[in-house]
C-alpha cells in the first residue's frame, strides 16, 4: 500500500490497479475481517488514480466508499475523498455539486491544520467559480490561495496562477497575464 501510495503521489499510475487488487486479495486471504481504515485508504487511492485518469465514474464511486470506512479522526483522509468526489463533479459539469464538495474539504482541511488540502480545495473552489463566470470571486480565490501558500513552491499553486492569468486576460490587463503565466511556468 505504501508503494501504491508514493508511486501514485509521484504522477506514476501505472500498475497501481493491481497494486491494490493484490492488498486487497491479501487482505481477504486472511480469513479475519480487514481494518477498515485500510479498506478506506485503498478506496481513497482509488479515486485518486480515477482523477489521474479522468474517469468520473471511479472517482465518484470510491469517494463516496472511502468515508465508510475511514474512522471519523481521519478528517485528512476524508478531506481527500471529497476533494475527489469535488473534481468528479467538476468534469461532469456538475457545478453547484462540485462547489458544496471543494467547500466542505476546505473546512475539513482547515480543521485538520491540513494547509495542502485547504490549498488543493480552494484551486477546486476558484475554478468552478471561474466556470461560472464570478471572476471577481475566482481571483478573490485564487489570492486567498497564493496567500496560504506563503510562498512555497508547490507545484499545484502553478493552477492559481494559470487562473489569475486567464481572469486578467478576460480583464485585458495583459502585463498581469503574463506575469501570472510565468510564474505558473516556473513552478
């Protein structure tokens, strides 16, 4: 599981389906009931490989089991499965649903002191926001989200930055467009 767990953080996806199948294989050749904190944690890297892959249907699916399993203290682990289940719904069009879902993982990750989860929530919630034309409110967003940054090169941040960029683009404000391009080409 661990293997899974740093291949798939890596941006390397494949052979983790079989990763998975073969723990839990393992897990029921035992004879004893699995813990299910591990049974969430397999279904959590699930959805995640379903968002490496695009496949909304996998996200959904293993998002919505993930909590079933993960004990309530595990509030990063849930975060993470409605983070997902956000993005789901993002490619599916699904805004309003998408939106309450990025929402939720934010104020979940916030609780948790998770400032990665909060940033990856508040990326989600600036997009949907910037589909839904409230470009004030995505750049709002978007800043907010440099801000819990502080400065750190994540390489995720790279997103609020194409979003600033786009929004100042629509705004004609072409030297702000281009820095924010930049910027997110460094990281």
């Amino acid at each position: 599981l661990v293997q899974a767990t740093v291949r798939l953080g890596g941006g390397q996806s494949a052979g983790i389906t079989e990763m998975l199948d073969q723990v839990e294989a393992n897990l029921a050749a035992r004879g004893t009931p699995p813990d299910p904190h591990l049974l969430g944690r397999i279904a959590n890297l699930r959805a995640m490989l379903g968002l490496s892959r695009h496949r909304a249907d996998v996200m959904i699916a293993e998002s919505r089991r993930a909590p079933e399993y993960l004990p309530p203290d595990d509030v990063a682990g849930r975060a993470s499965a409605i983070q997902t289940l956000g993005y789901a719904h993002q490619v599916l069009g699904e805004r309003a649903e998408a939106r309450a879902a990025y929402s939720e993982a934010r104020g979940m990750s916030r609780g948790a002191g998770s400032r990665f989860g909060e940033l990856i929530s508040l990326i989600g919630l600036g997009t949907v926001e910037e589909l839904d034309t409230e470009l004030r409110a995505a750049a709002a967003t978007y800043e907010e989200t440099l801000r819990l940054a502080a400065g750190l090169p994540f390489p995720v941040i790279a997103e609020a930055h194409l979003g600033l960029a786009r929004i100042h683009y629509e705004w004609n404000e072409l030297d702000d467009a281009w820095q924010r391009g930049q910027r997110a080409l460094e990281l």
